[in-house]
C-alpha cells in the first residue's frame, strides 16, 4: 500500500483519525487500513462488508484526514 500520508507518525495518525470524528464503521476501517496496514478483504470480513465497500470507504476516509 503506498502510504497516503508521507511522514506523519503512527501516534499523529491516531490522532488524526480520532479527530475526524468517523463513524464506528469508518473508524474501524482507517485503523486497520492506515495503522495496521490490513488488506481490504481483511477488513470487510472484520467489519461485515466486501473488500469493495472497504476501499469505497477508503478513498473517502482519506480525503477527510488529509483536511
């Protein structure tokens, strides 16, 4: 996964996440996604969607912490 976002740390992007006041789901999903690097049919399965709706959810996740 190229990284969305060069040089910020692991603690800034916990932070970040928190901040953005995601819901449950989308919390979730940026956590696997941005912390623990999980692939997206890792993440569907953890949070009951498919791998699709996951990076749908992505794109959308990213655009909000890049603000």
């Amino acid at each position: 996964m190229k990284d969305p976002f060069p040089g910020v740390g692991t603690a800034e992007m916990k932070r970040r996440i928190m901040d953005a006041r995601l819901g449950i789901v989308d919390t979730q999903i940026a956590l696997m996604r941005l912390i623990d690097g999980a692939k997206y049919s890792d993440i569907g399965a953890a949070c009951d969607c498919d791998r699709r709706t996951a990076s749908r959810h992505m794109k959308d996740i990213i655009e909000l912490l890049g603000n």
